[in-house]
C-alpha cells in the first residue's frame, strides 16, 4: 500500500481545512448551542464539490476517490462533528448505493442535484425494533400496478428532516427473512413521508436524527435498487462504506481533542511550570497522539481498498472500531487534562465528549464491529 497521498487529495485536505478553520470554527459552536441544521454552510459545501466529491464529474460531482472524501471528513469533523456526520450520512449512504448499485437511469436522475448539494440524502434502514439486528425489518411494501405502496416506521434517521432524496428498506416478502428486504430510492416529496419527530440528543446537535413514518406511501416502481430481496445485501455494502466515513468522523474528533489538549497543556500553569511538564500529561498526549495516526492509517486503509474496488468489509469495520474507540477515550483524556474546566461549557473539549460517543453506537455499533472482524479472522466470511 503506498502511504504518499497524491497531490490532488493533499490539495482536498488543505482546501477543506482552511474551509473548516475560517467557517466551521464558530459554526460547530452555534449548531451545538441552537440545534439548527447548518444550512448555509452545507450550500457552500455543495458549492466547493465536497458533497459530491467521490461521484464522477459525468453525474456532477467533483470525481475524487474515497480517500480524498475521508480526508475530507476528517477535517470537517476537527471542527464540526455534525457537520461531518451530515456530510457522511449523504455521500456515504445515500449517493453512494445508487452510484454504486444504481442503474444508469437512476444515477441520471438522482445524482447531479445531490452531489451539487442541492437535494441531501438520508439512509433509512433503522427501525424502533431492528438496530443492530437490521434485518427485522418491519416496514412493508407491496406491489401495486406499476408502484410499491410503503408503510412503516424508520428511527434515528440522520438528515430525515432535510432529505430530499432517501434509501428506504422494506420487506417486500416477510417469509423470506433478510432475503425478503428491498431497497428504493424515494422521493422526500412523496405523500404519505412523515417526520414524526426530531431526537433531543447528546451531541451532534446540529445533524438532526429524526423518527419517519410512511404512510401508503406510493413509490413508482423504477425505484426500486437493484432487485427485491437483495436490500440487505444494499444496506450491508452500503454500510461497508459508511463506515469509512463515520471513522473519519471519528479522527477528526480525536484530533480536535488531542490539538485542545496540547494548545491547553502549554498554557495551563500547576506547580510553578505548565502542566504539559508533567510526565502524567505527556503520557496522555504521546498515547493521544499514537491513536489518532493509528486510526488515520486504518481509515484511508479501508478508503484505498474501496477505491481499489476491493472488498473493504472487514477494513472499514475495523477502521470505524479503532477509531470510535479512539474519539472517545482521546476525549475523555481531554476533558481530564483541561480539569474541571473541560467540564465546562467555556471549553470545547466538553462537546468533543459528546459528540465522540455517537460515532461507537451509529452505522454499527462497537460490538456489531467486533461481530464482522470476529467473522473474517475465524474465516466464517
Ligand atoms: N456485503 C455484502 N453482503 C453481506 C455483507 C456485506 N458486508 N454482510 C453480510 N452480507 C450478506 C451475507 O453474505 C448473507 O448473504 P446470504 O443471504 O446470501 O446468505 C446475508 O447478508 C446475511 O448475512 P448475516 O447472516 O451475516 O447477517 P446477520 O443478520 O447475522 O447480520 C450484521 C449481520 C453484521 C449484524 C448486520 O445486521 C449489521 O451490520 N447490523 C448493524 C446495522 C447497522 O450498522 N445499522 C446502522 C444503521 S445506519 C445509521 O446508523 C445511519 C445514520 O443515520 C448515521
């Protein structure tokens, strides 16, 4: 594997950097204080070709690879983890199936406005009672002439609120367990798409995670993505690159982390010297340090891989574990080294402790990771 990032995706990188540094900065602060989308920046990241970076210029994106879109998110996330996961939750789950899994009239028509920013994109899988056991799907659809009518309730839905355009999984034959699950593009507009309501959540305050309710909802049957019965299959490769993201994600708060903790260990004076003298401080941030490059190299492993067109299932999987895991105890350290000023609101360390916990929980959990690297290392997959 070559670790020399090409100068197109260093120049990704430093443009989304300097974005994030000069726009996103204050922005995070506000969307964690208000709760509101961050609309406005989320249009001019349409406009930079970053919500559409890995889409081909023939569909209007910007024609990156998946390691320049991790790139990317990572350094939305430094400052933004909402914005981040919006991003993510767009490209990752809601482009990408019909790029990737798409026929070449459903690309036409759907992705040129997504990847320019203007229609975002959610992925609705979760349901109350199917999280990490997705395939108990309980949404249905029913053919009806040339329609699917689609009733049920989705959960958790990042971007619910704003989607335009939504991957929507239903069982199309019950009896069929997993093998009877489907998946259709849909159109937000569509009477009979409700969002219930929007979660108080812990952090990611500004990415909205909504409840959807579908009722007769009559989606033509050109929508439906690739053939009833392979919707696991859709959501689970779909998942596989998701994953990428959400690990990126995750980078991106422990970086955010760690700089706070350096920045504050300078400046910081216990005991006559600044407390980053103190080898209790420098362990933590040596550790800090190691956990971010780590969980950077796993996650453009898993990016390089996708962009090879290999199968990147355990990768990513093992990418979004590290990583998460990495956010949250990189954090957790954070809030530790700022004392009890990083319990403060004063200080940003306090919602990087937040925002980092989601990124062990969405797209798989922590143990859901644990259960496909277990598969692949005991060569069960
Ligand atoms: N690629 C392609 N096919 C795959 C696959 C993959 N990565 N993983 C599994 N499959 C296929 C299997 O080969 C099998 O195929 P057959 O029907 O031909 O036998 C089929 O799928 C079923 O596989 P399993 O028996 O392994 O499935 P399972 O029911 O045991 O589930 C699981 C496996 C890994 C636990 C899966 O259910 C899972 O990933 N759960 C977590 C769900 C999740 O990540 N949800 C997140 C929701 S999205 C979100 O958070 C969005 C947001 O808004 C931010």
């Amino acid at each position: 594997m070559d670790l020399e990032l090409t100068d197109s995706q260093l120049g990704v990188r430093d443009t989304v950097r300097r974005f994030a540094a000069e726009r996103l900065d204050q922005a995070g602060i506000e969307t964690d204080r208000t709760h509101e989308f961050p609309a406005a920046i989320i249009k001019e990241l349409g406009e930079l070709g970053i919500m559409g970076i890995f889409v081909p210029e023939t569909y209007g994106g910007a024609g990156m690879d998946h390691v320049s879109y991790a790139l990317a998110i990572e350094e939305l996330s430094v400052q933004c983890a909402a914005t981040g996961v919006i991003v993510s939750a767009h490209s990752s789950l809601a482009m990408w199936p019909i790029l990737g899994l798409g026929t070449e009239d459903q690309k036409r028509r759907f992705l040129p406005e997504m990847a320019a920013g203007r229609h975002l994109g959610c992925f609705a899988l979760t349901e109350p009672q199917a999280g990490s056991d997705a395939a108990g799907q309980k949404t249905r659809a029913l053919r009806d002439g040339d329609c699917y009518i689609i009733n049920g309730t989705k959960n958790f839905i990042t971007n619910g609120p704003q989607a335009r355009v939504a991957i929507v999984f239903a069982m199309t034959d019950p009896a069929a367990g997993h093998r009877g699950i489907s998946a259709f593009i849909v159109d937000t507009g569509t009477p009979g798409w409700q969002v219930v309501r929007n979660e108080d959540k812990m952090g990611i305050h500004g990415a909205h995670s909504a409840q959807l309710s579908f009722s007769d909802m009559r989606v033509p049957a050109d929508c439906l993505l690739t053939q009833e019965g392979q919707g696991f299959k859709v959501a689970m490769k779909t998942l596989d690159g998701g994953r990428i993201g959400i690990a990126a994600q995750a980078v991106g708060i422990a970086r955010a982390a760690l700089e706070a903790s350096l920045k504050y260990a300078g400046e910081r004076r216990a005991f006559g010297a600044p407390i980053g003298s103190f080898q209790a401080i420098q362990w933590k941030l040596a550790d800090m340090a190691v956990e971010v490059d780590a969980a950077r190299l796993l996650t453009l492993q898993a990016a390089a891989l996708k962009d090879a067109g290999a199968v990147h299932t355990t990768q990513s999987a093992m990418a979004k574990l590290f990583a998460a895991e990495t956010a949250m105890k990189a954090a957790t350290e954070a809030v530790q080294i700022h004392g009890g000023y990083g319990y403060t609101r004063e200080f940003k360390v306090e919602r990087f402790f937040r925002d980092a916990k989601i990124t062990e929980i969405y797209e798989g959990t922590s143990e859901i990771q644990r259960l496909v690297i277990a598969s692949h290392v005991l060569g069960e997959r």
